[in-house]
C-alpha cells in the first residue's frame, strides 16, 4: 500500500489540518515510512484472535443516570477564544 | 542549611517529622535551585507563591503530628496534568494560554497528602516524542554531559522536564506520564528511578489524554523508596475515571524488605536486539548476576510477539491520538487561527490546528486518522488490536508459568545528543521504545532503575517487568536491585 500525494491531501482533509500543496509530496513520503514499518504486522498469524478492547478485564463501573454538576457556565467558557452572550462563538456555519 | 534540595522524599519527610527543617525551607531550596536552572528549560511555568503558600500550611499539618508521608514535599508537575488556575498546555501551542478551571486527580490526591508544587514542567508536545525535542518550549537539555563534552544531551522523552528537574535536584520529585516509555526512558536518561504502575491504578481525569489505553502516570524520583512513596499518594480509585481500578492501594513502602529469594525472574530471549550496545548487554548481564546474588531464580523465557509491539503501538496510539486531539478545534480553549474574509468553519478547524500543533503530532494524528479510515479498518486497526492481545498473553503465559517479574534494558542506548535525530527517519527515535512499550501494550507495571554508567560516564538502566496490580512485588524487586547495584552517581553542575 503506498500513499501518494493525493491521498495524504485527502487525509490531511479528514483531520482537518491544513497542509500546503508544496508539502504533500514529503508527508506522503513520511506516511509511506511509518506504514512500511507498520506492515510487519502482516507476519502475525491473527487468525481467531480477539481484537483487545480493555487491557484490564473489567467491567466499566455504571453509576445512576442523574445531575451530578452544573451552573458552571463562566467556567466552561473562561477558556474560550470567543465567547459571546454565554455562547461559544463561531464563523459563520449555515449561509 | 545547604543543598535541601538534594534531599530524597524519604529523608525529607523524617527531618520535616523531626522538625530539623521545615517545608518553608525545603521549598525555598527548590525555588533557588529552580531560579539557576533557566539552560535546562525543564521548569516551564514556576508558581513559586503558590508553592509557598502551600508549604506554610503543610508546616502547620506537620506541627499538628498528623501528616502523611509526602507532606511538605515540593514536587515539579508535568504540563500534561491539568492545574486550576495554573497554565497546562501539554507544551503546545495549541492549548497557549489555557488555564484550567479545575484540578486534575492526582495533582488533587498530592495536594491532599500536603505536597508543594513548585511549577509546571517541560515535556514533548502532547507526550509525543522520546527526546523532549517537540515541545513549544523548546527542548530540555540533560543535566548529564558525555565527560568533558559540553553537547547538549537529550533527558529523553516524552518526561523530559520532569526527568531533568529530579536529576539536577531541582524538585524532590516529579510526576511524570508514560503511554510508550515515557516515564522510564527518560528517567533511564538521567540516572533516576520511575514507575509506570499497572493501567487503571492512577486515574487520568484531568490529565490530557494522547492514548486512552496506553496512558498511564506515574512518579519519577531519586530512589525506589520515593517512588513506592509517592506512587501510593498518587494512585487510587476515581469515579471521574471509568477505567480506574477500585482496588485497595497497599502500604508500598512497607513492602521493601530487600528479599528476593525464591523469586522468579525472567529474562527474555527476544529482548537481546541485533547490534544492541555491547555496554547494554553487559548492564543487563550484570543486573541479571546481582538479581541472582540476591536469592532470585533466574530463568530464560520467551516473549515471541515482542517485535511487533512497535508497529502495534505506531497503530493504536496514533488511532486513538487522532480521536483525543479532534477537541482542539479552535473553538472551547486554546489557540484560535486569524481568519481571512470568508472563511468558514472548516477553514477555522484547518488553520487552527496547522498553527496550533507541531510536526510530530500532526503527523501522527494523520497517521491516526488514515489508519482508521473506511477500507483500512479492519487491515491496520483491528489486526493492530489483535497484536496487541497477542503481546498481552505473551506475559499471562510467562506469569502462569511462574515468572514474578521479567528483566529488561530500560533503553537501547545512553541519552543521545539533542539534534543527533534531526534527520532521521521517525522510525528511528521510534526504536527508543522498544523495550519499554510492550508494557503498555499489556497494562502491566514497569520501572526503570538506574544501575550503571557507560564508557562516556552516562548512566543506564534497567526495567524490570511485573504481575498486573503487583506494583508492591515489584518496587520491593527494584529495591534489591538498587541496593545491589549502587548507583549514587550524579551529574556535576555546569548550569
């Protein structure tokens, strides 16, 4: 599988980072490293193996469906770059 | 009263116990140091009144005779941790200026126990890197020089800052985060101990996430003792944390008694790398010799899945890094692009994020983001996971068979000169991991214990391996270790 420069363009769409045309041909090339090195995985005989979804066996802890915080809206945008009238402001989303 | 600094957490809470020192004094010795250290850029964000303030109270809590061990202990704390009110940027640009509104659980369950932090410090952008050379701070310079060189030597990474700051005295201790190797490699680097314990011991709320299963913190400091210490005021269960373990968290410290007879260690065959350093050999040779002067069984074991731990772990880290990362977006906290005249929402994201995130962890967040993309699913991601089941019955098959713990190099080699990697291929500073990530591929405990120099006078270490939630069994290993290998080396002051 090899990455060329319009694929790394497409992926770098995907993870909305923007990179400029002039650049593609080198990330193609990194991409095309990492995965070359990533391909041994090939070897593995996986056959009836169980992809791993806790490390640990545990069984994730339930608590009951109810409000345990709030009011906290100065605090959820002190952070923000833009915040306006309690909201996160934004550019323009719908014409 | 010179050089309190120098103290380790153990000898620093018996004189603050006996009143021979106060918390006042000791963390006024750190601010001191910490002031002189500006050439190792591994404090980054200093909060020296906060860590006053908080000294003065745990000299109170101390007069009261009612403080636990790590009262009064000033501490340095890695960005990746959250810190109300104090910045935590995980060094990058793109989280400038954030300040969070509330307290990460560990630094929450340290400040509880009464310790001091003294300020935030360096690391790789997002834990992303093993040579602290990614950070929006600019590197961390190690406090070790190659004999009468003066070249810049990495601390390693992605706990570089923290690794440097203990090394060079400037905390008591550090806490450090560990998703690859990132707490043992680079207190490997420096001649310090650190701790990786078993996933789901320490809870990571609070702490900026890079890969959610692999991540877990841990304590980087002088000795094992400090590290069973502080490892216990650090961990324990967290109903923030879903994935924190409601165990009991046991007397750690009670349990060095230095007595290995009997245990079984193992050593695996797979571990002994083409063209490894015939000095890391020799360490490991070494290592295996004093665990056996002590009373251990040694005993050859194989671990036939380990050399596809690497690209399994440059799979699912990556994978889930592309996921964590999607929330800096410009819009909640952090860096915002300037936007031209028409540009949207999606130009906002696309520029954010190209100003906002460094080379190394734009390109894994690609990676991440190609490798679970539709079509390729199922050939990298799920077959990575796969792997990684593999790697983790490896070790259930060798700790049914009776292995206690497993002894490794730490590093395939001394800490390598900042720069030196420049060039490389990505891969290459990948191979720093090597012998460290299968552990967290696993879940289990592993720590670095620093057990020689080499020719050049840089120190090396070892890693020992343990049973998942045995962290006691294997810090009271480490221990016999320490004491057979008599590491008291320390870096000479040129900063």
């Amino acid at each position: 599988m090899s990455i060329d420069k319009d694929t790394a363009a497409r992926v770098a769409k995907l993870a909305r980072i923007r990179v400029e045309d002039a650049d593609l041909p080198a990330l193609a090339e990194e991409f095309n490293n990492i995965l070359g090195f990533i391909e041994q995985l090939n070897e593995v005989d996986v056959e009836g193996v169980e992809p791993m979804t806790s490390v640990t066996p545990m069984r994730l802890k339930r608590r009951v469906d109810e409000v345990t915080d709030g009011d906290l809206q100065d605090k959820v945008l002190a952070n923000a770059p833009d915040a306006r009238e309690g909201f996160f402001a934004v550019p323009k989303v719908v014409q | 009263m010179s050089d309190l600094n120098a103290l380790t957490i153990a000898e620093a809470r018996d004189k603050l116990r006996a009143k021979e020192i106060s918390s006042a004094e000791l963390t006024d010795a750190c601010l001191n140091a910490i002031e002189g250290s500006g050439a190792l850029n591994a404090f980054v964000h200093n909060t020296p009144e906060l860590a006053r303030e908080q000294a003065a109270a745990a000299d109170v809590r101390i007069a009261s005779g009612d403080a636990p061990a790590m009262c009064g202990i000033p501490l340095g704390i890695k960005d990746l941790f959250c810190t109300k009110g104090v910045p935590s940027q995980a060094a990058s640009a793109i989280l400038d200026g954030f300040k969070p509104e509330y307290e990460s659980t560990i630094t929450q369950n340290l400040f509880d126990a009464g310790s001091v932090m003294l300020g935030k410090l360096n690391m790789d952008e997002f834990a992303m890197g093993s040579s602290n050379e990614t950070s929006t701070y600019g590197d961390v310079v190690n406090p070790w020089r190659r004999g009468n060189d003066d070249a810049a030597l990495t601390p390693g990474g992605s706990s570089g800052g923290s690794a440097s700051a203990v090394a060079a005295d400037l905390c008591l201790a550090a806490t450090g985060t560990d998703t690859g190797g990132s707490i043992r490699q680079p207190a490997a680097f420096v001649g310090i101990t650190g701790i990786k314990p078993t996933y789901g011991r320490c809870s990571r709320w609070g702490v900026v996430a890079f890969a959610s299963s692999l991540d877990q913190a841990g304590p980087m400091t002088k000795t094992v003792r400090d590290s069973a210490i502080m490892l216990e005021a650090m961990c324990g269960h967290d109903p923030k944390d879903s994935t924190s373990a409601d165990l009991a968290v046991p007397d750690f410290e009670a349990m060095l008694t230095g007595d290995i007879k009997g245990k079984v260690i193992g050593i695996p065959k797979e571990y002994r790398m083409d063209g490894m350093p015939g000095e890391i050999e020799q360490l490991w040779a070494d290592g295996t010799a004093m665990l056996k002067e002590a009373g251990a069984d040694i005993r050859d074991i194989s671990l036939p899945h380990t050399k596809y731990a690497l690209p399994a772990y440059y799979v699912i880290a990556p994978a889930e890094a592309s996921s964590n990362l999607a929330r800096y977006d410009g819009v909640r906290y952090g860096h915002r692009a300037t936007l031209e005249q028409g540009d949207g929402i999606t130009e906002m994201y696309e520029k954010t994020r190209a100003e906002g995130f460094g080379a190394e962890v734009q390109r894994r967040v690609m990676i991440g983001t190609y490798v679970l993309s539709a079509g390729f699913y199922d050939a990298y991601y799920n077959r990575a996971r796969k792997v990684r089941t593999l790697i983790k019955k490896d070790f259930e098959d060798v700790f049914a068979a009776g292995v206690d713990a497993i002894l490794t190099p730490a590093t395939p080699s001394a800490a390598f000169g900042l720069g030196e990697m420049a060039n490389a291929d990505p891969v290459q500073m990948y191979l720093n991991d090597v012998f460290t990530v299968t552990v967290n591929l696993a879940g289990l405990p592993g720590i670095a214990v620093p057990a020689g120099l080499d020719k050049q006078g840089l120190p090396l270490g070892l890693q020992l391996i343990g049973r998942p939630w045995e962290e006691g069994d294997l810090l009271n290993t480490a221990y016999a270790l320490e004491q057979a290998a008599g590491f008291v080396a320390k870096p000479t002051k040129w900063w």
